[in-house]
C-alpha cells in the first residue's frame, strides 16, 4: 500500500482505499490478522490515530471486524464485495447517465472501460509481484535471526 502525502485525499482516505483494494482482490484473505494501529503509524510515520480512524470506518463498513485483546481482522470477503459492487454500480449509474446528459459518446466511454480493465491487469500483475517480493523477504528476514549469537 502506498501513500501519497501530497494528495488532496485525506491519508485515512488512502488507507482505507488501499485496505479495501487488497481484500477485495483477496490479497489479504479472511480472517487473515492486520497489522496493529500501532506498527502501520510507525510504519507510515503518521499519527495512529489516522490508522485508527480507517480500520473504524472499514469495519462499519464490513471489511474489517476487531477482536478485543486480540487484533483487527479480515471479515468475510465476499459480503464485502457484494456491498462494494452494488456501490460501485449505483455510483457508475449515476456517472453515465451525467455523461450522457453532456452528450458524451457511446464509444468514448467503451474505450474508457477498456482501458481501465487494462491498467487493472497490470496493476494485478504488480500486486502479485510484490506480494511474492514480500513474502521472499519474510523468508529472508527469518533465516537472519542474530538473537543466536
């Protein structure tokens, strides 16, 4: 997941933007642990309370669900994705009929969503690599333990 601090986009926005992202294209899995408040804020070098404020949100919203003492996990993946498509479908209704209304072209908005169903293979493309990148690296970090020595 990657911030940018100089976006109009609230930070807890792209948080919850990446978060939402990654479990709907089940990058994190169900019942799968988050990091805590505490380590994304170091991680990010941004208040925990912005981390806070976005793992709220997303479990208000479905994604997410807290067990006390225990952690903020994954809820159930596909009711998240079944409320996210319902969403987005009445979000894009909304969107086509203006464009309509501004006599944009058929053809223009075909062309529209076959870019952006590209630029999503790609980006899925670049998530997979970087989440093997990742978990080579846990490999990596846990062979080099020095608390041996």
């Amino acid at each position: 997941m990657q911030l940018n601090y100089r976006d109009s986009k609230p930070i807890y926005e792209q948080i919850k933007e990446g978060i939402r992202r990654m479990i709907v294209m089940n990058v994190i899995k169900q019942d799968e642990k988050l990091p805590s408040v505490r380590v994304l804020a170091c991680k990010y070098a941004i208040n925990p309370n912005t981390i806070a404020k976005a793992y709220r949100e997303l479990e208000e919203e479905g994604y997410l669900y807290t067990k006390s003492g225990k952690g903020t996990f994954v809820a159930d993946a596909k009711t998240a994705r079944q409320s996210l498509t319902r969403n987005l479908k009445i979000l894009f209704d909304q969107v086509v009929t203006e464009l309509f209304v501004l006599e944009t072209p058929v053809e223009e908005l075909k062309t529209r969503m076959d870019d952006a169903k590209e630029q999503l293979s790609m980006e899925d493309d670049l998530v997979r690599f970087v989440t093997q990148d990742m978990q080579t690296e846990d490999v990596v970090t846990e062979g080099n333990d020095d608390t041996d020595k």
